[in-house]
C-alpha cells in the first residue's frame, strides 16, 4: 500500500453517495496502476443512526466490482461506535490504516473533490517536496459556483478570501500528510474542534522544537474540493463557537502546556498525550479550567480573538481591503457572539460542543467539470 485514504463520516447518508463517487472519479487510481501501487480507502462511519454505513459498504462493492482501475485499490467500511471526529482520526492512523502506508489522505464525508486531478496532485506535490510534510488543496464554498450570488453569498466568499490570506492555511476537510509524521501525533480526547489548528502547529514546528516554518505545508496546484458554506447567522455562530473553542485549547496546548514538558517528552509526544489521557482522562479539562480562571473576557481566550478578521486584510492592498471590509465588520460582529457563547460553554466545562449541521446538500451542477 503506497496510500492510504480515510473518510470520516456521521450521519452522511443523503452526501456519501455523491462523496465516494467524487472519490471514485479520481485520477489517482489509474496513476497508481500505471506504478504498480495500491491504496485502501476505509470509510470510517462513527456512531451513524442513519444508513451511511450501508450506503458507503453497497458503493464499496459497486466500485470494486466495476471499477477500470479496481486492481489498483481495496475499500471497507470501518463501524465505530464511538462519536467524533478526534477518535476516528486517532484509529484511522493508528490503527486501522495500512502500516506500510507512505502517505495518509484525511478527508471528511460532506464534501465533494470537484477537480480530477486534485489526489494525484495532492500526492504529487509531497512526493516532490521532501521539506513538505503536508499537501493540501484549495477548499472552495459550493456558493462560488452560482452564476448569480446573493450579498450573503458575497460577504461569505469574502470571509473566504481573508482567511486564504494566512499562511500555511490547513483545513481539515482534506489533506494528505506524511504518515510517518501523521503517526507521530495523537489527539487528545477533549480537543473540541480544531484538530487541524494542532496538528498544523505541530507539524509547522516540528514538534514544538523550532520556530514554526508555514513551508511544511505545501498547497498543491490544481487541487480543490468543495464544501457546502454556512450562510444562516445562526449557523455561522455556531460553528465559529466550536472553532473558537478548539482554537483556546490549542493554545493552551501549544503555546504553554506541551512547551513546557521536557525534551524527553516532546520527543515522543503521541505517546505521551495517549499516555495522559488513559490514566487521566480530564487532564485537558484541568488545563482549560485553569486557563479560564485566569480569564475576565471572552476576547482573552487566545491571542488576536477580538480582531482576526482586520489582522487578516493587512495582507491586501487598499482594493481588496475595501472589497472585503463589509464581510469584516459582519464576521467581527458575529465573532463577538460566537465568543461569548464559546467562552460561557468553557466555563461551563463543556468541551464535546459539535452542533450537527442543518445543510441544504451539495448542488454537483454548480461545480466545475
């Protein structure tokens, strides 16, 4: 196995068709062909209640019986009964995934990979930056591709625009890493959201040993995915809630706590963090705990919170500034309730926050060919 590829998946029954087709379209399969190497593809179905699982095994089977380049792969379903996103990551690459895997694929079950060539490219651009230890693609909002956009849809392609700004911007909806480096981290329990934001920091530091370098994640070109955007305020609250949340406890993670443990512990960091949580499950509760005693107001939480989205435009010239300054007031002002809310669910102790998504599904004739 040259690859391997994991799709986490909950309650995805109406997506996963179309998902696992995107996937299935891919050029990768008959690249891997033409090599003489092969992939596995587990679909990873955490604690579903509806038919995703049953969906993804049928297409399993479909693809392995009819696929032109059905030689080149094998594909199962994997059942957890365990809910979340932290534990299906942790057993996919731990556990379930090839051992002789060079390369991890991680991607969610509500997306779609609306370009061909977006694996292969993916791969490709690790294959050929041994500096790079993470690929990733362009993430683009399926309203992108409407041919008439309402101001509501503009101002959240705007938000999209600041936030492509940053460096080394990894999204968790798909990316592909190094599974020597991916086997090397293992997520606490307790990290709400955000489980992108500590595996960038990691990665991006070497483990906490340098200076972050944003060049050890790569963006492959020609490699995009589409996702269905949140455009309700109610459902943009709620997400930026959750992100606000995992965002606090990775820099309580990283930048204190994991910087604090001696060399010897940082040195192997999976196993330590894996360490902690089996003898001391509410040890990451303790930390935030902490933290949040030390903290009054919402826009303490972490660094920078109260003005992301203004820090963001500094990297534009004064056109762009004023094209994207409506979608920074809005996205400050719903930042200011989104951090209220995430700051009395912490204080609450509440750390297992994921409001399911209330989605309209994917439109595939909006996306390119």
């Amino acid at each position: 196995m040259h690859i391997a590829i994991g799709i986490i998946a909950r309650n995805e029954e109406a997506g996963i068709g179309p998902m696992l087709g995107s996937v299935f379209a891919q050029s990768i399969f008959h690249e891997l062909k033409r090599r003489g190497q092969r992939c596995e593809i587990l679909c990873l179905a955490n604690a579903c209640t509806d038919h995703t699982a049953g969906v993804a095994a049928n297409i399993f089977r479909a693809q392995k019986r009819e696929h032109p380049d059905q030689s080149a792969f094998r594909a199962h379903l994997v059942e957890l009964p365990e809910r979340g996103k932290i534990n299906a990551w942790n057993q996919f690459v731990h556990g379930l995934s090839a051992r002789d895997a060079q390369f991890l694929f991680l991607m969610d079950a509500d997306i779609l990979i609306h370009q061909r060539e977006t694996l292969l490219n993916m791969l490709r651009a690790l294959e050929g930056d041994a500096y790079a230890n993470i690929a990733i693609d362009r993430p683009c909002k399926d309203v992108l591709f409407k041919p008439r956009k309402s101001l509501r849809d503009r101002l959240s392609l705007a938000a999209s625009r600041m936030t492509a700004a940053g460096e080394a911007q990894l999204c968790g909806q798909l990316y592909c890493i190094r599974a020597e480096v991916a086997r090397r981290i293992y997520l606490p329990k307790d990290l709400v959201a955000c489980d992108d934001g500590f595996i960038k920091a990691l990665v991006c530091s070497d483990f906490l040993t340098r200076a972050a370098d944003a060049r050890r994640i790569t963006l492959a070109q020609g490699a995009e995915h589409t996702f269905e955007a949140y455009l309700s305020p109610q459902a943009i609250v709620k997400n930026q809630k959750r992100q606000i949340m995992g965002q606090a406890m990775v820099h309580v993670l990283v930048d204190g706590y994991l910087k604090s443990l001696p060399a010897s512990d940082r040195a192997s960091l999976g196993e330590k963090l894996r360490e902690m949580d089996r003898t001391d499950p509410t040890w990451l509760k303790r930390l935030m705990d902490e933290h949040l005693q030390r903290k009054q107001h919402w826009w303490e939480l972490y660094p920078g919170l109260a003005g992301t989205g203004f820090a963001r435009m500094k990297r534009f010239n004064l056109g762009r500034r004023l094209a994207c300054f409506p979608a920074a007031v809005a996205g400050s002002s719903l930042s200011m309730i989104s951090g209220r809310l995430a700051f009395a669910a912490l204080k609450a102790g509440c750390t297992d926050y994921w409001p399911e998504a209330n989605r309209q599904g994917l439109n595939q004739t909006l996306m390119k060919d």
